[in-house]
C-alpha cells in the first residue's frame, strides 16, 4: 500500500504544476487569454505601480569611478606630482586629503586606481620641482611619499 502512496505523489505533484491560465470573462471584450506572466501586470493593468512611493535614492556602487571637476589650468596635460599614500577606502582617502589640504599650498588629488585611492599633492610641470617637494611632505611624516605622473 505504502509503494503505492509513494509512486502516486509524483503523478500528482505533475498534475498539479501545470501551466496556469487566464479563461476569458465573457462579459469583457479585452480580457487576455493563455499563460500568466509572473513577472508581468495583472490582466487589463493600467495605472502605474510606483505613483505613491518615493523617489530612489541614488547610490554609488563600489568600484564605480565617479567623475571628478578639477580646476583648468592644472589640466594642462601630463604633470608630475607626489603621491603620499595609497588608502583602501575612499572615507580615509578624503580624511587625508582634507588635512593635507590645510597644510600645503598646493592642490590635493585623489585619483581611484587599481583598488585604491591614491592621495597625491601638487600638480608640478618639471619632475625637479616635484622632487623639490617631495623632501617637504617627507618631513610632514609622509616618508614613504614619490614623485609620478598624473594624467587628468
């Protein structure tokens, strides 16, 4: 009896999973027929499903490279400046850049690289004025600063 409960249960799981649909309402002309789309409006849907929610919140995703403005004149091509830390976070990066801003005279980046933001100062045409100043932040306590490229 017991074999004969297991081997109806499939039969009956099949017969219940079949495909459902919509019969057609004699009394209105436009009501759809076949398959119910799950993902879809309900059959003769027309108003708008979100008219009483709020607007979304926009969010940056991680990865996700926000464009950044920088002044013109230090856009003029290819600079040489000094990078003095690589941070793996951008919350650290912009805490950095917010107090060596304070503390020079020369415009701060961060530029979002590899995984990391790169906190670099100065925007120098010749790489003598870059390392000129790079002997200045080492003695802020950035000893691991270096003069590279910066692209913009």
């Amino acid at each position: 009896m017991y074999k004969s409960i297991i081997l109806l249960i499939p039969v009956l799981i099949l017969l219940a999973c079949g495909d459902t649909t919509v019969t057609p309402d004699n009394t209105d002309p436009n009501a759809e027929t076949g398959p119910i789309d799950p993902y879809g409006d309900p059959p003769g849907y027309t108003g708008d499903p979100f008219v009483n929610f709020p607007e979304p919140i926009p969010m940056t995703i991680p990865g996700e490279e926000t464009p950044v403005e920088y002044e013109e004149e230090i856009l003029s091509g290819t600079h040489f400046t000094v990078q003095i830390s690589a941070a793996t976070n951008e919350e650290t990066a912009i805490r950095l850049k917010e107090s060596v801003s304070a503390e020079v005279n020369h415009p701060v980046f961060i530029d979002h690289q590899g995984g990391f933001w790169k906190v670099r100062v100065g925007a120098f045409p010749a790489m003598e004025d870059a390392a000129a100043y790079t002997q200045i932040l080492v003695n802020m306590g950035f000893t691991d600063a270096w003069v590279t490229t910066r692209e913009p």
